[in-house]
C-alpha cells in the first residue's frame, strides 16, 4: 500500500508541475489550453538539446545527471516560457483583439498541440530519447521502494509548489494575478496592468511545464507525445480540484496521481489513461465545483 | 487512366470525410456543442460495422457476416447509443468541460480498442472486411467507382435532410441555444433535449462515416483512432464555413485535397528517408491553415446563411 501512495505522489508530481499552467492559463486567460502538454514536451526537448550541446549529462553525487543538466533545465525553463509568449503574441493575443470566442481559443490551442508536437518530430524524431543511461539504484523510504530519480522529481515539485504559494501570496505580481483570475475588469480598473500578468501568466505556466518536462524525462524518457499524454490527468486534476484553485489544482493532482497508480497496481495497467477520465465524470457529475472550488 | 482511378479513390475517401464533418456541423456549426470526441465515434462505427460485416475471425468478436448496408445501419446505432451514454453523463456541462469530457470519451474508446483483445484483436486491427461492389467487377477502380457514387448519394441525402432539418422551427431552436442558452430556456425550450438530439444525431453521421471508412478500406486498427482525425474534421469544417452545409462539405474536399497533396509534394521533393518529417510538415501546415482561419476568417470558406425574416431585411 505505502508503495502505491509512493508510486501516486511520483506521477502527481509530474501532473502538479504541468496542472499548474494550465490552471492559471484557464483563470486569467478563460479558455482549457489543449497545448500545455504539449508545452511539457517542448520544455523536456529544450532540454535534451542544450544536453545534446553540452556532450554530456554530467555526473554529480552519484546521480544519473550533472550540472549540464542542470544548467540546461535552467535554460529550457527560460526558452520554454519565451516559446509560450512567442505563441501567445502571434495567436491568442490576436484572438482576444478581435473578441474571438472562447471556443476559437481552445481551437486555437488544439492547433498549437499538434503543430508543437509536430514540430518536435521533424526536428527530433519519433523516437524515444533519454539525458542519460544510468542505472537508478531504488532507495527504500518507509517501506516504498523509490529511485533517486523520482525522489527528485517529488522534492523539486514541493519546492515549486511552495515557492509559487509565496510568490502568489506575498509578492504585488502575484495577488495581480490572482486579482486578474478573479475579475480582470475590476482588475485592470485598480491599475493593474493586465497585459504584464497575461505575460508572466505564460512564463510561469510554461516554465513549470519545462520542468516537468525535464523530470519526466528523467524518470521515464524523452518523446514526442510525452506531453500529450498527460493532459487528460492535467484536465482531470484541475477539474477535480475546482477550476477556480490552484491549490485545488494540485490537490487534484495528487489524487489523480495515487487513482492511477492504484489502477496500475491492482487493476488494468492499460487503462491508466481512463482512470483520469472516470474520475472527471464522477465528479462533475457528484461536485461540479470540484473538492475545493466554490460554487458560482 | 492511373489518374482517374486515384481522383476516384480520392474523391470517396474526401466523401466519407465529409459526413463526418455534416455530423459536426451539426453539433457545433448549429448548436455549439463543442465535440473533440469525433474520433471516438467514427471509431465505434468503423468497428460496429467490422463486427457486423466482418469474417468469423477466431481471435476476435463479429464474424456475422452480414451486408454492408446493415452494417453501416448498425454502425449508425452504435455510435448514436454510445453518444447517447456520453451526452447523458456530459451534455450538461459548460462548453470547456464538454470539450474535456468528450474528449476523454474518445481517448477510452481508443483504449478500449487497443487493448479488448478478445474483442478487437488490439493493435492487429479487423482486416480482410467485405468491400462493397467488389464482386461487381473485375478492376478495383471500377468497384471504388460505384462506392464513390453511394457516397456523393448518401451526401446528397444527408445535405438534403440536415437542410430541412436545420430550416424547420426545430433547427431554429438549435441556432437560439447556440446564441444564448438561458433565453432560449426561458422561451421553454428544453436545450437538454434539444442539445442531446443533436449531438446523438451528429454522432451517428460520424459513427456512418467510420462505417464507410473501414469498409472502403477493408481493415480497421487502433491506429485509425488517433485524436488528429478530431482535428482534421474540425480544420475541415472552420475552413469550409461552420453552420453552412454546403461548407462542410466543400472544406472536407479542400483539406482533404491539401492533406493528400503535401504528401505526394513533399514525399516527391524531399528524400526518402524523411517519411516522419513528411507528415510531421502536413500537420504543421494545416495547423498552421486552422490558426490563420481563426484569425482571419473565422466564419470560414462558405459563411453560414443568415436568416432573417422578410421585414427584417427590407428595414435593413
């Protein structure tokens, strides 16, 4: 049992960081962005192309990676993030001039997600990818068995996800943000510049993705659809969560995370990708405001 | 002669893509029920009428044998129940939730397909189903040739009928739900009702057109379920003019033109080695075609035909 929560907590993981975007993409800009995970994949190919650069993954402390690696999440975060706002100013931004619907926006976003992942192949291939080959030595926490790889992933997300309550909680930007995700009328009538939070809106939101990318790829692999396929858990969660919340958001995930590795353990491996689904159903049909959301 | 048999088989693969897109065209151009769950209908259909049709394979579920007018009655029903279950549990819910919903709907679907191996033999696919009009002659061509002419025939009715349909008092509810939901319920009309009806009736256009396609084919795997056919049938119907069946109809033809195009195009310029890139370049472009649609012309090729009353236009 502790290993399936342990199992759980790894894959929400990957899901907080990506669920995080995606949620605040949905409070300030208004429309479900069927791209974040594919943003997920372009941050994880970032990456794998600096890594690629550099020769190397490098080796610190017996781990399966090194400072170049480190140094290459650095810069896939930053170039991740320019990519979303490259794509924000050039699509959405220009939707929203002319009032397009929110349905021409989630459209829109559709097309991003195959042109990115598209993009991916013709620059990267098909085929599977890895930073580097290292055998993980499993750890044993507490009775779970866990690879230092994906005690990583898990102490990197709780870093970040602390790090974004603080930034949201105490920084001007943040209560911008969630001023703007509230009533952006009222919003922009009290000073705030909208423009500015919709821009770091998508740094954010795209440069959690990257890592996500990258801890992904460092635990499984490295592929075109890697993001893709966590976007209906990314949906589920924040769903399940309250759409309203972030925090919501991430407690959602978690859930998701441990229905899926209970899935795995116990019942169909091959279903892991309906569980999210079942559980968006219930939901919304049980508690359309989700766990934490209020009622409109 | 080559040519000809390729513009046959091109036009009929062009054809049942266009059913699919009437189906949407119903759904989303009349009433604004956002379905990125295309893919999961088209799916059921194509594999209701495997089943149906198929040969009695050991391995899997069907074997019936049966016509393949049955099979494409059978497949409609299929998908009609299926999207009955699925609206039921998601047509209440907001336009982003429904798009999340259905589109989990179809990824399931495809699930379902991959890995019921008992049913569907998984990836191995239903193969060697009975191709209709093959026996009627001797050449290939001549047989797509026939299936070309029940495909513009099944167009033609499908047109013929949604036309009425959309022009009756009932089509006029489902424009008013697609404007504005709660004054249409406050007129009482039922949008649950109505919305439902729609999107079963939408799903059966595209659960026929799956029909069609595995039966042109002859075969239908799980790869056949892949979330890009969604898009394609959305690309097909922004760029035709969504609420405008004529439209529909004309972006099914164009996007399927430029999609088998780019391939012949590019696969004849670039070396052979860069198949992935090929399709890799197809997609980006059409997305490319959706965003600037969106953009530039978002009541798309053929806009949708306004209907005001008489009065109404002679005061301008």
């Amino acid at each position: 049992v502790i290993q399936v929560l342990a199992d759980g907590v790894v894959a929400a993981s990957f899901i907080v960081l990506g669920v995080v975007g995606l949620s605040m993409i949905y409070n300030i800009l208004n429309f479900p962005s069927f791209a974040q995970g594919d943003h997920i994949a372009t941050g994880a190919y970032f990456a794998l192309g600096i890594v690629a650069l550099a020769g190397t993954a490098g080796s610190i402390a017996g781990l399966g990676f090194g400072w170049p690696l480190i140094g290459a999440l650095v810069f896939a975060t930053i170039l991740n993030g320019m990519l979303a706002l490259l794509i924000d100013r050039s699509i959405y931004r220009q939707l929203r001039l002319r009032n397009a619907s929110r349905i021409s926006l989630i459209m829109a976003s559709f097309g991003v997600a195959l042109m990115l992942r598209n993009l991916i192949v013709l620059f990267a291939g098909h085929d599977p990818q890895f930073y580097a080959f290292s055998i993980q030595p499993a750890l044993s926490i507490g009775g779970a068995r866990i690879t230092q790889n994906d005690l990583l992933s898990v102490i990197v997300t709780t870093v970040m996800v602390v790090a974004l309550h603080l930034f949201l909680t105490r920084t001007t930007l943040g209560k911008s943000m969630r001023a703007v995700s509230e009533n952006p009328a009222l919003a922009r009538v009290n000073g705030i510049d909208v423009d500015r939070v919709i821009r770091w809106t998508w740094l954010i939101g795209a440069g959690l993705a990257a890592i996500a990318g990258v801890l992904l790829g460092l635990s499984v692999q490295v592929n075109p659809s890697m993001g893709f396929e966590l976007l209906l858990p990314m949906f589920a969660a924040m769903i399940v969560g309250g759409v309203t919340s972030v925090y919501g958001a991430v407690l959602g995930a978690l859930l998701i995370g441990i229905a899926e590795a209970v899935t795995v353990q116990y019942l169909a491996p091959e279903y892991r990708q309906a569980v999210a689904f079942l559980v968006v159903i219930v939901v919304l049909l049980a508690r359309p405001q989700g766990i934490l959301g209020e009622k409109a | 002669m080559d040519i000809l048999s390729y513009l046959v088989f091109f036009s009929a693969v062009s054809g049942i893509y266009a059913i699919a897109t009437l189906g949407l065209n119903l759904q989303w151009g009349f009433t604004g029920i956002m379905n990125v769950g295309v893919v999961g209908f088209f799916g059921v259909g194509a594999y209701a009428t495997a089943f149906l049709t198929g040969p009695n394979y050991a391995d899997a579920f069907g074997g019936f044998g049966l016509s393949p007018l049955l099979g494409y009655l059978g497949a409609m029903i299929a998908s009609g129940l299926v999207a009955l279950v699925v609206g039921l549990l998601t047509i209440r819910l907001r336009h982003d939730f429904l798009a999340i919903g259905t589109f989990g709907a179809a990824v399931c679907l495809q699930l379902l397909a991959m890995n019921l191996k008992p049913i569907t033999r998984g990836f191995d696919g239903l193969h060697s189903l009975p191709r209709p009009f093959a026996g009627l002659a001797g050449s290939p061509t001549v047989a797509n040739t026939w299936f070309l002419v029940m495909v513009v025939c099944i167009i033609v009715a499908v047109v013929w009928a949604l036309e009425r349909m959309v022009r009756s008092p009932w089509g006029r509810v489902l424009r008013a739900i697609r404007e504005d939901e709660d004054a249409s319920a406050a007129l009482g009309k039922n949008a649950f009702a109505f919305r439902l009806q729609t999107f079963v009736m939408g799903s059966m256009l595209m659960g026929l057109s799956g029909a069609l396609y595995a039966s042109f084919t002859g075969f239908v795997s799980p790869q056949d379920l892949l979330p890009i056919l969604t898009f394609q049938v959305y690309v097909m119907l922004i760029v035709g003019g969504s609420g405008n069946n004529y439209g529909a109809v004309l972006g099914a033809v164009l996007i399927w033109a430029l999609w088998t195009m780019t391939e012949t195009f590019l696969g004849a310029v670039l070396p052979s080695g860069l198949k992935q890139q090929v399709s890799a370049i197809r997609v980006v472009l059409v997305g490319l075609i959706l965003v600037l649609m969106l953009l530039y012309r978002p009541q798309g090729l053929v806009p949708e035909r306004q209907n005001v009353s008489r009065e109404a236009r002679l005061h301008g």
